[in-house]
C-alpha cells in the first residue's frame, strides 16, 4: 500500500465510527478484533490490514465492502470471500454456524445461471 492509500483507509475509518457513534473500543468488541489493530489502523501505522478484517469492520460499519477495498488497492474481481466468510463477519456466527447457513442457503435458492443479457458489471 502506499502512503497515500494507507491515509485513506485510516481516515475512512475514523470518519465512519465516529459517524456509527462508536468508540475504538465498541469497534473493536463488535468486529472481534483487538482495539489496538483498529488504533493502527485509524493512524495509518497499519500498512498491510487482513482483508477478512477489513470484511468485519465494514460489516460494522455498514460501509461498502468494495469501497473499503479499492481503499487497499484491492479490486473486487480479485478477492471475493467465501460464503461463509461474510456470513461469520456480518452475522457473528461460529464456522460451524456459517457453513450450515450457507448450506441452507445453497439448498434453497440453488445456483443458477445467468444469461449474458443480465449480467452486470
């Protein structure tokens, strides 16, 4: 990441918890992840965050997943994380419980085709 990027991200962040009404704290508590990660983070001394963490804390933060990945220079088509990643991230569940859910919603809704004239970009 660059300098540029790396101050980004960290303003991002702040402008979003502090906007969510949050404290280092709470964040940290609600992502699962230590609060000096997001005191890094926040002052930019962070320069290389774990996607998956990255994940959790947009999850919290109701932010836009993809924004808060360009934000690391990642590009959606490169990393799209599993099933199971986003529903442990956005709904707190245990491995066991993400990968029944993603069972139950594999077994439900199925995976169907797209035509070419509904894709979308």
């Amino acid at each position: 990441m660059t300098k540029e990027s790396i101050g980004a991200l960290a303003e991002y962040l702040k402008v979003k918890r502090q906007g969510a009404d949050l404290s280092v704290r709470e964040l940290a508590r609600l992502a699962r992840v230590d609060h000096g990660y997001i005191v890094r983070l926040e002052s930019g001394e962070k320069s290389r965050p774990s996607i998956e963490i990255l994940l959790r804390i947009a999850g919290v933060l109701e932010a836009d997943p993809t924004e808060v990945l360009a934000l690391v220079g990642v590009k959606p088509s490169e990393v799209l994380p599993s099933m199971t990643v986003v529903l442990r991230s956005k709904y707190n569940l245990s491995e066991a419980e993400a990968q029944e859910a993603a069972r139950l919603i594999e077994e439900r809704y199925g995976r169907k085709e797209v035509k070419d004239s509904e894709q979308t970009i």
